[in-house]
C-alpha cells in the first residue's frame, strides 16, 4: 500500500505566510498538477512519522480535502540548523508515467581486492538518477562488487540494470572501486586541499574593495 499524506489547501502565499505555519508546526508545499498546482500544507508530525528522511518511496498518496491523487516527491527543502523540512513540493503522477527520481544505491558482497588483497572498497555513487514508471520506482538498487580486484573500478556501463529503468550513461560514473590504502590517504589529502582553496577562494572573493 502507498503511504498516504493528509494535508489542506492553503490560500494565503509568501515567505510570512510560510514562517508563520512553520511555527505553528506545518508545513507548506505545492503539488504540480496536471492541470492547476494546488499549495497545500501539512502537519509536520504527520511528514516526520510517515516520510522523514526517507528518499525513494515510489508514489504517495496525498489525501487534499478528501481528494487523493497519486504523487512522487520532487524535492523537500530543510533547514540546516534544526533538520525539519522548510518546504514540500510534489508531482502529480498516473501509475504509468514515466518520472525521472532519485534512488539510492547499496553494494553487495565482499570484493576480492579486499578479502585477498587488502585493499579498501570505495563506495563513491550512493544515489542513481533513474527514468521508470511511476508504480515501478524502487526503494534501492544493489550492486554486486564480489569480483572488483584491488584497482578495478565498477563503471555504471559495466553492470545491467533491472528491467524497466532507464539512465543517463552520458559520463558512464564510477559506482564503487577497490583501491590501496596509501592511495585512500592520497585522496582524502587531495580532498582536503581543494576544500581548503575552495574556502580561501570565497574568502577572497568576499573581502571588501580596498579605496583609492
């Protein structure tokens, strides 16, 4: 059964609309249509119990005044500070209709270049955008890296996806690969460095202009 939410419409719009329902501990959102958007909102324990954190849920069911339409979510805004959900928005969908989500990514098995080798899995791809069927979308998707050797990489390209999913092999990404440990430390110092030039750069670049 589909996880259905319960909200109302709501009339009045704007950022003081939208505190002021914040604080009385709802949230706003809107839901494409597929004819007029409708703003809506919706409790936030009623958000919190049944969706959260969650990211691939196929489609909800949205109960608006008693009238239930099936729906993906698009996007969920948070806040950053206290980690409640600032804003909803949601897609109108027919079981049929193809959607573009996000879905997440697990790894199966131990890989050989770990078990034999020593050396680290690296699971760099945790989340596949995917073109499916609305009632199809799935909670995961699980890749077996068992037979990745230390150096082998694990490209999208390389493994076969389940039927009725579609992707973007445009850049062909790296799901997981087995690497040395001295190569790990290498990286994350690489990392670490471009972080760095990254906040020296936006430091720079907020420093006020000297007067002449």
């Amino acid at each position: 059964m589909p996880i259905q939410l319960v909200m109302e419409k709501r009339f009045k719009l704007g950022s003081r609309e939208s505190r002021r329902l914040r604080r009385t501990a709802s949230i706003p959102g809107i839901v494409y249509g597929q004819g007029a958007d409708v703003a809506v909102k919706i409790d936030l324990s009623e958000f919190m119990s049944k969706i959260g954190f969650s990211r691939s849920l196929g489609i909800v069911e949205l109960d608006i005044e008693g009238n239930v339409v099936k729906s993906i979510i698009k996007e969920v805004q948070w806040d950053t500070l206290t980690d409640k959900p600032l804003h909803l928005d949601f897609q109108q969908v027919s079981d049929n209709q193809l959607v573009l989500v996000p879905v997440p990514v697990k790894l199966s098995g131990i890989p050989v270049g770990v078990s034999i080798d020593g050396g680290i899995l690296d699971h760099t791809m945790h989340e596949l955008e995917v073109t499916v069927k609305a009632v199809d979308i799935p909670s995961e998707i699980t890749f077996d890296v068992t037979e990745l050797h230390l150096g082998d990489r694990l490209h999208l390209s390389d493994v076969d996806l389940p039927e009725g999913l579609a992707v973007d092999l445009a850049f062909d990404p790296v799901i997981a690969s087995v690497i040395a440990p001295k190569a790990l430390l290498v990286k994350e110092e690489e990392e670490e460095e471009a972080e760095e030039g990254t906040e020296e750069e936006a430091a720079e670049g907020t420093e006020a202009p000297s007067e002449e």
